[in-house]
C-alpha cells in the first residue's frame, strides 16, 4: 500500500518500488519482524520514520533514488523559485548585490556605508566633531618656483599687454601665502626694462589688486623691494628713484594706503631706502599730485604727437653735435621708443648737415648714422626713406642754402664711403639743372641742363 506522512507541513506520498525479490525496498524491515516485544517494535517503529524522512529529504533533491519515486504536492511546488519552462535568464541574483564574494550592486560604492565599531581601522576619533569635510590641498611651491613660473607671464605681459591674460596665468600657480611675490618680481624686471614697461608693470599691479594679490600683500612687497635696494642699485643705479617712483604711482592708484611712506620711514635704515621714500613724498605732496602720477612714466611711444617726437630728434642731434657723445645719443634715441619713427632722425641729420654747410658737421653726422646703421637700431629701410624724404624736399631747402645740393652730394658720397647707404638711394639723388640763354638763333627759348 502506499504511505503518506506529513513533513513541514506539507503532504508526501512515498510510493513502494519492489525490487527483484518482490520485497518493498522502503518499508521492508516493518513487516518482518515478529517475536519482539511491544518496547522494542516502538524503537524500531520509530527509527523506520526517521529514516524515512531521511530519505525524503534526499529524494526530494534528486527525485528517484533506490527505486522510491516521490511525488511533491502542489504547495511546494507553486512556491519554487525554479523555472517552469526549464530555461535560466542568468541574471545575477539580487542584481549582483547579494551573495558572497561579490562586488555588490552598481553604485554601491556611492552609498556611504554604516561605520562599523568592529573594523580595524575604525577611528572614534574622527567622529567626536560631527561631519567630517573633505577638501583638496595642493601644498604650496618654492620661491624659486615661483620665480620660475611668474617670470614668462610678466615677460609676455610686456609684449601683449593684457592684464587679464595675465590675471588668469598668475591664478595657475599656487601662490598661497606666497603671493606678494608678484609684484617684488615685476617691478624688479621693470627695472630693467624700459620707462613704458615701467607703466605696464604699474597698471599690471592696479589690475592684479583685489583679485590675485590684496593690499596687505602689495605693501609686503614693497617692504621687501626696499630691503633689496642695496643689491638693485648694483644692475640698475636710479632703482632707488624708480622703486619711490612705483611706490608713489601705487598710493595714487589706491593699492596702498597713504601712510605708508609714514610709516615705512619709521622702519628703514638704509640711505637708499630712505631716498625712495623722500622720492615717494615728494612725488605725493606736490600740487596735484596723484593726478600727475598717471603720468609719472611718461607717454611712451606712439602716444607722444609727431611734433614732440621731432622736437626731441632734434635736441638729440643738437646734443651730439656740442658733446660729440655716440653713446648718449643712443641712449636718448633708444627711451624715445619709436622705432617706427627713426627715418625722421635721419630726415632731420641730413637736413643739419645740409644747413651746417660744415666738414666737421659732416663727419660726425656720418658717424653717428654709420653707428646707428651697425647697431640695427636704424634700419636700412628707415635710413633709405629718411634720404628720400630728403631728397623730395630738396627744391625748398635749396631756397634757404643755395649750395644745398653740393653738400648733399658730399655728403652721401661720405656716407657711401661708410658703407651704409643702399646702391637705391645713390642711384636716386637728385642733381641741380644750370639754366642759361643760348644765341639769338634759338629765339631767345631758355634751355637747361643737367651737371653732376
């Protein structure tokens, strides 16, 4: 017959398979014992069961084992987890968050997780002050990095003069406190540079306030530069009247406060200090002053009118002619800052010499224009166009000096002799037509012509 029994529940039916001899394998041993006791058929009755259910746990896994066949109810099987259909999706149980030795589901890592007390590496500590905020500290670099890394900006500022550009360069580095090195470095390459960088470095300063450095920092790097003094003055001699000269511009442009000459007075001890600051409080206390520091560097360049300019050209030649100085001239050539102008010093050479009607006018004038061709200062091309320009005037600057073309072909024959004349400009000079009136047979017509 067949036997049913209740497990956890739920109903199993163990159905007898007879073996070869005609015995049921499951429940063999129950109808053959005979002649025993009632105590001993309980205890054999009873481990009868537990092997039973042994077994029915065992078949349940691997469903005919030993011939017994067991049948599941409905209830176990309507709750299976099983496919019905025999195919697997694969899908990674609990999306890959469950089970051990997993990497846990996507995004967990982004979940911040419960401390656990228990963790090695778990620190009381860290939490005795609440929240916890984490930032990115970049540590801050070296002076000489510093150096390093502000000294192509300040250069390059100087050839495009945008100070914004410059603003953006200098917030690349990670000055931190370091930051009044900016301006300790700009006006010391100022001061090697030209009275128009100087005004550059000047409003590169006034545009940096506020953004990249602050008050505090602009007065330490004055502080600085006039405890440097005494090594600047060694590469540049007026730096004590340049830096009183940035200091005072500073003041006017609201990056320090007035008393800062006052109070730096107080603190320095050395002369040529003490001579910035009197520059300083100079510039400062005249009539209108922090107006007329806008223009403490000058107008530089192509700002200046072309009258100015020519009127400058001249004094400069005028100089030479009296002190026969070739590097002074240069130096005054070179702080006008028009290299875009300098066929007009050649212009205005000429000319002088033209009017001099003099040898010794002649030969310095060739001497300076020979020094100046050989520097690269005046170009071939500015020399070329300064000839020309005179030789277009040269109908009314014969007007004034009547032996004007004599001297002018003296003159560039000289220069030719130098060497720094173009075979264009030789080719070009103009020579004077003689007039005169020929015999009566050519009807009194007035003839001319050229000599040279």
């Amino acid at each position: 017959m067949m036997e049913q029994e209740v497990l956890n529940g739920q109903e199993t039916e163990i159905v007898p398979v007879e073996d070869q001899n005609g015995v049921a394998d499951g429940v063999s041993g129950t109808a053959g014992v005979e002649g025993v006791n009632s105590a001993d058929s309980v205890s054999v009755e009873h481990r009868i069961k537990r092997k039973a259910r042994r077994l029915i746990k065992q078949l349940s896994k691997e469903g005919v084992t030993n011939g017994i066949t067991v049948v599941q109810g409905t209830r176990l099987l309507k709750n299976s987890r099983r496919p019905r259909n025999g195919f697997v999706r694969g899908l990674p149980k609990k999306g890959g968050a469950g089970g051990k030795g997993v990497w846990g589901k996507l995004g967990s890592e982004l979940v911040e997780a419960d401390v656990d007390v228990n963790d090695p590496n778990y620190d009381s500590d860290s939490l005795d002050n609440g929240d916890i905020e984490l930032k990115t500290i970049i540590p801050e670099i070296s002076d000489e990095e510093i150096q390093k890394g502000a000294e192509p900006i300040i250069l390059e500022y100087f050839e495009h003069g945008d100070t914004a550009e410059a603003a953006l360069a200098f917030d690349e580095i990670n000055c931190g406190t370091k930051r009044y090195l900016i301006p300790v470095l700009a006006v010391e390459i100022a001061m090697d540079h030209k009275p128009s960088h100087r005004e550059m470095t000047s409003v590169l300063i006034s545009d940096l306030y506020g953004r990249i450095v602050t008050q505090k920092d602009i007065g330490r790097a004055f502080e600085v530069l006039l405890k440097n003094l005494p090594d600047l003055v060694l590469d540049t001699p007026d730096a004590a009247t340049v830096l009183g000269n940035f200091i005072a511009r500073a003041v006017a442009d609201d990056c320090l406060p007035p008393k800062f000459v006052q109070i730096c007075k107080e603190k320095v001890d050395c002369d040529h200090a003490r001579q910035a600051l009197s520059r300083a409080d100079t510039l400062l206390s005249m009539k209108h002053g922090l107006v007329r520091l806008d223009n403490v560097w000058g107008v530089g360049g192509g700002l200046r009118p072309v009258k100015y300019l020519t009127r400058q050209m001249t004094l400069l030649l005028q100089e030479y002619l009296s002190s026969g100085d070739l590097q002074e001239a240069t130096r005054c050539l070179l702080d006008l800052e028009v290299p875009h102008f300098h066929h007009e010093l050649v212009y205005e050479a000429v000319v002088m010499t033209i009017e001099a009607i003099s040898g010794h006018t002649e030969e310095m004038m060739c001497k300076l224009l020979k020094s100046l061709c050989a520097a690269i200062i005046i170009t071939p091309d500015m020399m070329e166009r300064g000839f020309l320009r005179v030789y277009e005037d040269m109908p009314d600057i014969c007007l004034d000096v009547p032996l004007a073309y004599t001297v002018l072909e003296r003159f560039v024959e000289r220069c030719q002799k130098g060497g720094f004349l173009t075979d264009e400009v030789i080719r070009k000079m103009p020579s004077r037509g003689r007039k005169r009136f020929v015999s009566e047979g050519d009807g009194g017509r007035v003839k001319s012509h050229d000599f040279v």
